[in-house]
C-alpha cells in the first residue's frame, strides 16, 4: 500500500515542480514587481500601488482596455449568432452534410497569424478593388486604415475563424434533441419561431453557456488578430491590451508598470468569467 | 414527417461555405499568379501555375528548416504531454478522496483563468537566464503550461474507469507503474486522441510563445516566420502568399484526410 502511494508521488511531484516553476513563480514575480519601479534591468526600488494608479490615468491603457471590451463584446455576440444559425443548418436534413461541416469547420485548424496576414490582404487589397468595379464608394478604402473602422476589421477575422469552433459546439448540443419533441410542437401547432424558443434554445443552453465563456475569454487575449491585421494601429486605436503589455513591456522598459497592468487585466477576466458563469447559469435553471 | 431533403437549407449553407473558402481560393490562385496577373484580375485563376513563387519562399523565409521546427516541437510536445499529463491525472483521479491530490487538481486546473500576459515579463526574463530561450525551452513549456487543461479533461475521464481492472491487476502483482502503462494508458485511447489533436493544433499555430521565448532566428517556427519576412512580404504578394501557403498546407492536408476524428476529437475536449 505504501507503494502505492510512493508511485503516486512520483507520478505527480515532477509536474508539480515543473509547473511551479514556469508557471506560478512566473506569476508571483509578475505579481511582486508590479509593485516596483524595474524597467525590467538594473536597480529597483518598492513603489506601493503607484503602478496602478497611473494605470488608471493612462489615456493609451484605457484606450486598449476599451479597444479590447469594444471587440471582445461584439466577436463573442456575433461568433454566437453566426454559430448558432450555422449549427441549426448542419443539424437540419440536408445534402453534403459531412463535407459542409467538414468545410466550416476548416478555419479552427489555420494559424490566426497567417489566416491574418490573408486577411490583411484582403481588406487592402480585395474589398477594395471588388467596392470600386462596382462603384460602391463607401468601401473602396482599407478599412484597417481607418482609425475609426479598423477595429470592424479585426472583428470580421476574428469572427471568421472563431465560428467553427463554436459552431460544433452548438451542433454537439443540437444533435442531442430527439426529433419527438419537435413533433410533439408541431402537432401543438407551434411555428418555427417558437419551437427554437421552445425547444431548441432551452436545451442547449449550457452549450450557450460555454460558447459565451470560452469565446469572450479567448477575444479578451486578442493578440495575433491584431499583429497580423493593423500592429495596433492606425495611431493606437486597435492596441489590444496584449499587446499593449507586449510592447511597453519589452520595447519601452515598463516590466513594473505593465506588470501591474496584467495584474489588473487577470482581475478583470476573472470577474468577468466568474460573472458571466453565474448569471448564465441561472438562466439556464429558470428555463 | 419532414424527412425529405431541405434543398433551401443546403443552398443557403453551400453559399455561406463561399465566404470560408474565399481566403483560402485566393490564397492559392495568388500564390501561383505573377505580380502582373495580380494587378489585372484579384479573382481570376492564374493563366499559368507558376511554381517559382514557391521556389523563392522556400529560398528567402528558408522553409524547410521552419517546417523542421516546428514538426519537432509539435512531435516531441504531443508524445511527452500525452505520456506526462495523463499519468499526472491518473494519480490525481485515484487519489481525489485525499486533500494533496485534491488541491493539485484546483491547483492545475485553475491555472486555465490565468491569463498568459501575467507570466509574459518574468518568464521570458527566467527562460533566457536559464539558457531556455530556444527550442527544447519551448518544448518543455508547452508540456508544463498544458497540464491546465489536459489534467481536467483526463480526470474526468479517468474517474469514469471502473476500478475493478485496476484491482485485478494488483493482485496479480502489477505495480502502480505498470497497472498505469499496461492498464489505464491503453484505456485511455480516445481522450489520448483527443489531447494529441488539441496539442498539435496549439504547438503548430501558436506564435505567441514562439514570439517571445526563441531568440535564434534559425530556430523560428512556421507561423513565427510569416512574422519575421513582413516587410519583405508586403511588397511581393506573390511571394507572401506562397509562404503563406506553404505554411498553411500540412495541416491542411492532415485535416483533409483526418477531418472526422480532428472534429470529433476537438469536440469530446470541449464538451469535457
């Protein structure tokens, strides 16, 4: 018995060690210099909370805080849109069925980078050229040059690659609901409409549920979209705070300063996803 | 009832499946046009396939040694994450009951809300002064950071083994160790499947942590490359997208070939 218990150890020491060290300790430094004034060399001196507070009242921080709750809401509202309508069709009684789920769910496979870099092209290049042969003024622009339109953008990439992942998402879920009930409503006389009301939205909430979690948390790390599509740009009006981290801390000497920042960012995503849980949770027991 | 075939709906699906397939035609047609083909017709297919795009990308970005690196880190991350963080969650499994194997598993799996940008500073700062700033660094750290989220899929899965294998075993005189390899790991098989398509599809198209923790450029991963030949990509298209290409297409053709279990298996891991 004893041996046992010996081999369990074993089994689990070495990761634990591992892990602490490149994961936790990490942590815990960044946590620790954020209270410093390091510029991530040379000498150091305890500055208290003053890293935070100047957090609060740097326009370029706040900006990247609402650049990035700007994309992350709107990508995870459309991403479940988008997903849900695309799920609903692959679960219906369709021709090609394993090739079109096949098709769709090609962009989960792609790097985000190049798949960027592709679209990058596409919004300087071929938006552009199509918008003009067909005299649509509006749209004969790069709109990732457009400070106020860059961010739309990042969130049609974003959207584009996101959707398969979620979309099998949902379609796990929609392929547990037995036909019978969809029967069953129509012999009650329930219209399309209703039924999804009915039926369908109510039993796969908990896979709504994760779907909204998952995406939101992943949009809120937005970075390769962003380094591919615009590096932030134009000015700072797409800078992520990942890369606002990213940046100040490796090409502006802010190791305290963004250190603090992280740790303000790991804060919020927590609550956010912690909020989120909850009150999808709920919902889904009063349904 | 409403058994035929619903046409609208497989129209309005095959349309929709245009939008995903655009990038990737004009990936493909672009890569194999000449500059001055592109700046006739974006959309038209090219007149004649003109490999010497390739030819140059494979030269410039020197393809074949980022493809070398990154099937390493992939091969050698999938192989050590499957053996190490199942055998780390099988302690943890048949241990729950018990505080120190109960608390490693929050311990693990709370690690999945952290996000990376937290650790970014000091890692790199520790994986350079250690001499980790490369690829067996990498490899190391892509095993370690996964056992987040393979230690919570695998203990579900594991707590569903009945233990009466297990017993069987033991009495006819097996080791922990060996009850673990000759029982439990062949056991595991469809959640191995599922944790090997997580892991190459993270090792092969992340580029964040290549981004920061690799300091040679010879040891660059494909994504990481499309990075460093921006500016030599953006005023040759022609070029750019047949790196892009290249670096898009053995994942392409491994999904093209695997597409139901890669699907199936990414599904089983997200729905736990």
């Amino acid at each position: 018995m004893q041996k046992r218990q010996n081999a369990f150890i074993l089994m689990t020491i070495p990761a634990l060690a591992l892990f602490f060290i490149f994961h936790t300790f990490p942590v815990l430094q960044g946590i620790f210099y954020s209270f410093t004034d390091w510029k991530g060399y040379g000498d150091w001196n305890f500055v208290g909370f003053k890293n935070y507070l100047n957090v609060f009242q740097d326009g370029r921080a706040l900006s990247a805080y609402g650049f990035t709750f700007q994309f992350s809401i709107v990508s995870t509202i459309l991403v479940n849109i988008f997903s849900l309508v695309v799920a609903m069709g692959l679960n219906a009684k369709i021709k090609f069925q394993k090739t079109l789920r096949a098709v769709y769910f090609m962009p989960n496979i792609l790097g985000i980078l190049i798949v960027g870099y592709i679209f990058n092209f596409i919004f300087a290049h071929f938006i552009p050229d199509i918008a003009e042969s067909l005299g649509i003024n509006a749209l004969s622009k790069n709109i990732l040059g457009d400070p106020d339109l860059a961010w739309v953008g990042i969130v049609i990439m974003a959207v584009w690659q996101a959707v398969a992942f979620n979309t099998i998402l949902y379609l796990a879920g929609l392929v547990t609901i037995s036909d019978d009930l969809y029967e069953a409503a129509s012999i009650d006389g329930a219209g399309p409409w209703k039924k999804f009301w009915a039926i369908t939205f109510p039993l796969i909430a908990p896979f709504f549920t994760i779907n909204m979690v998952l995406a939101m948390k992943n949009f809120l790390m937005v970075f390769d979209h962003i380094i591919a599509l615009t590096g932030g740009g134009p000015g700072q009006s797409t800078e992520s705070i990942s890369l606002l981290i990213y940046r100040g801390g490796f090409e502006g000497g802010e190791f305290a300063y963004q250190s603090a920042n992280a740790v303000i960012y790991f804060i919020v995503i927590v609550i956010i996803s912690v909020f989120q849980i909850r009150v999808l949770q709920k919902r889904e027991v009063e349904m | 009832m409403n058994r035929q075939t619903n046409w609208l709906i497989t129209t309005l699906l095959i349309l929709g499946s245009i939008l995903i397939l655009l990038p990737l035609y004009l990936t493909i047609t672009i890569a194999l046009k000449t500059p001055n083909e592109l700046s006739k017709s974006l959309l038209a297919l090219p007149e004649e396939w003109r490999f010497q795009n390739f030819l140059e990308a494979i030269e410039i970005t020197n393809f074949f040694n980022a493809l070398t690196n990154s099937m390493i880190i992939t091969i050698f991350v999938v192989i050590f994450t499957l053996l190490t963080n199942s055998m780390v969650a099988y302690a943890i499994a048949r241990n729950m009951h018990k505080r120190f194997y109960k608390f490693l598993f929050y311990y693990f799996v709370s690690a999945m809300f952290v996000p990376f940008p937290i650790m970014m500073l000091p890692i790199v700062k520790q994986t350079s002064s250690w001499g980790m700033d490369n690829i067996a660094g990498l490899i190391l750290l892509y095993i370690v950071y996964g056992l987040a989220f393979n230690v919570f899929i695998y203990v579900g899965y594991i707590k569903s083994i009945p233990k009466s294998l297990e017993e069987a075993a033991i009495i006819d005189g097996a080791s922990t160790w060996q009850v673990f390899w000759k029982v439990i790991f062949p056991l595991l098989a469809p959640m191995n499947a599922t944790v090997g398509i997580l892991t190459t599809l993270w090792a092969w198209n992340d580029f964040m942590l290549p981004l920061i923790i690799l300091s040679d450029r010879d040891q660059a991963t494909l994504p990481l490359v499309q990075y460093l030949f921006q500016s030599q990509f953006s005023t040759d298209y022609n070029l750019a997208f047949a790196s892009y290409l290249m670096a898009l297409a053995p994942m392409i053709i491994v999904y093209i070939f695997a597409q139901k279990w890669i699907i199936s298996g990414v599904t089983k891991g997200a729905i736990k």
